[in-house]
C-alpha cells in the first residue's frame, strides 16, 4: 500500500463551517488501484495524517473505508485495462456558486449554458446571504432563470431560519428549489418549517437512520454508500448525489456512482453536484476535467477512474 499526499487550494470558505483555504488529503494505491482519502475535520473526521496512522495500523474510518472502495472499484478496472466510464453517462449538475469569483461572469456562464440550478453556500450573516439573492435575480433578468439551492451546513436556528424564510421576497421564493441543512435535523421541526413556509428541505449531515421531515437527501459516495442510504428512504424522496469537494480521483469517483445512479434509479436522481474543480485551483488533475455545460466531462481515456498519465509521475510513498 502506498500513499501520496497533497493540498488543495480554494480562493475562499468553501461552506458555512469553515474558513479553511487549504484542505489536506492522499491518494491511496492499494493493489494498483487508486482512492482518495480526504477528510474534512469539520464534521467530525481525523486530519490525514491521523487517518493514515489508522490505515497503517490496519484500523478503519469512514472516509478509509470509502477509500479503500474507491481503490478497489479502480483497481479491478485497471486490471482488466478498461475506463470505469466506457458505458456510462455522466448525469446534468447544479452549478457550484464560486463567492470568490466576480457575480457577473458566472451568472452569464450559468445563463449562456442553460444550467437548471445554482446552489450556494449560506451562513449566519442573513442580510449578506438576502442580498446576494436579490442581487442575483436583478441581473439575471430579463433571462429564464435557474432555481437556487441554499446550503447553511446547520449553521442557523430554527428561529433564524424562519426569520429568513418571512424575510425572502417571493420572487425568490418562487425559485428556491430546496434549502440543505438549515438548522440540525428534528423531523418534527423540519416538517413545520417546511409546511409553515412551503420550501422542501434537504438532508446531508444526519441522513443516517433519518427517514421524515425532508424532501431531498443529499449523498456523497466518497463518504457513504448511496445504494445502502437509499434503501432506507421514502420512495418520494428525491436523491441529489454530490462531491465531498475533495480531489479530482474523488470527484471522478462521485460521477461515476452518480452515473450508476441515474441508471439504476432514473427520474428520482435530481441534478447533481459533481462540478466542483472550479472551486480550486488547478492542477495536472483537475486540468483533466472539463465540462460541456451542466455535464462533467471526466478522463475516458485512461484506465479506471483515469488520469493515468498524471498518476504514472506521482511520487509514491510506502504506507
């Protein structure tokens, strides 16, 4: 088992938790296939140093166990010399609203390409998140307009939330697609707010054992298993898979479960947010994805999850 490890660099706080501009993470190489370990101490994960110990002692986590997944699904394609991707269609995405880049140029992208919805980050500063809304809808007029997705990472209360929801004008109202993790998960006050304010929520952070009170569950294949999560939903339940903002591997790795997906659970599977290499700054790997639109266009030319000529100059280490 070998290891690499690397750095990612944003311009800015990538959610409502943290203000992190560096995010630490290694690829893994297990019997010659690749994962990606990255774990975001914020909610509630080791830093990677300590989940390499851990893996060195032959212990496990979540994002290890996902890693190793990861290497595993990678590896057995790689052996049989074929991309993960050769019969697979990557599913349409939510554009990743960048805070750190200029309003302007991404809401003419996000028109121009005709994506179906933007999410971004909230946070407690409510009047700033107010704002951004408003202004947003200002300048995309007099264009079809995409729905909106508010992510706030539970950073708010119940009282703030509703505070927020009496405060949004109804133009916008009437755009919000959905509002992810507002306050932390109670069914039974997830289920007024929603009725009282008629907005459909989202549930990431507690969706384990969850199963009322919301409308959308957000999954991350490098921190769960989609197929498991699912199981245990309501069949009404929307299911919006996205990347943990993680390395290009893990991000490759997403699209390829949410391509799965699309597959095995059509209509059910809603825009995804798989689109996050902008939210970073560049490198060999992220250099290696595109997009067409609101389509992710991954690495089909290589093996496995691809990227095997960036791989092949990688400076392994031995766990």
């Amino acid at each position: 088992m070998h290891f690499y490890p690397y750095t990612l660099c944003s311009r800015g706080s990538l959610n409502a938790v943290s203000t992190r501009r560096e995010f630490h993470g290694a690829l893994i190489k297990v019997d010659g296939g690749i994962g990606c370990l990255h774990p975001w101490p914020e909610f509630g994960d080791a830093p990677v140093n300590e989940q390499l110990a851990l893996l060195r002692q032959g212990g496990t986590s979540k994002v290890i166990e996902r890693a190793l997944r990861m290497a595993a699904v990678d590896g057995s394609a790689r052996k049989q010399g074929v991309s993960l991707f050769a019969s697979l269609e990557i599913p349409p995405c939510h554009y990743s609203w960048d805070q750190n880049q200029p309003m302007e140029d991404q809401l003419q992208r996000v028109i121009r390409e005709g994506w179906g919805a933007i999410k971004t980050k909230g946070s407690r500063n409510l009047d700033e998140v107010l704002s951004w809304l408003e202004r947003s809808a200002a300048l995309s007029l007099p264009y079809p307009t995409p729905k909106l997705r508010i992510d706030f990472n539970s950073c708010l209360t119940e009282e703030q939330i509703h505070d927020f929801l009496t405060r949004l004008p109804a133009s916008i109202h009437e755009r919000l697609d959905f509002i992810e993790d507002p306050y932390p998960y109670d069914a039974e006050k997830w289920q007024k707010t929603s009725q009282k304010f008629g907005v459909r929520l989202a549930l990431d952070k507690q969706l384990r054992g969850a199963n009322n009170g919301f409308d959308v569950a957000v999954l991350k294949p490098g921190r769960r298993e989609w197929r498991e999560m699912v199981a245990d939903l309501p069949a009404d339940v929307r299911i919006v898979m996205t990347s943990a903002m993680d390395h290009a591997i893990g991000q490759s790795f997403a699209a390829y479960e949410a391509a799965l997906a699309w597959k095995e659970l059509g209509p059910r599977l809603d825009l995804c947010g798989l689109a996050t290499q902008h939210l970073f700054e560049q490198d060999e790997f992220f250099a290696r994805l595109e997009m067409q639109n609101d389509r992710l266009l991954v690495d089909r030319e290589g093996t496995g999850l691809g990227f095997d000529e960036v791989l092949a100059k990688v400076p392994w280490q031995s766990l």
